[in-house]
C-alpha cells in the first residue's frame, strides 16, 4: 500500500510555495485524484 504523507505547513511550503488553505486544498485535491487512480488500476 502506498502512504501518502501528512501535511505539515513546512511541507506544503515546500510543495506548493506556501502554505496557504489554497496549498492545503491543492494537496487534498491531488491526493484524491491518485487515491482514486490507484483503486481503477
């Protein structure tokens, strides 16, 4: 099973530029649509 990572502030800067709500829902987002992607495969 693949873990995906908690997000801390620090990570969401780090992946996103900031850390901002917008970082956070962009990170929610993405993480559904490779959660979703992995049970279709």
């Amino acid at each position: 099973m693949i873990r995906i990572p908690r997000l801390d502030r620090r990570r969401a800067a780090a992946l996103f530029g900031d850390d901002t709500g917008a970082a956070t829902a962009e990170y929610a987002i993405t993480t559904m649509a490779t959660v979703e992607d992995l049970e279709h495969n």
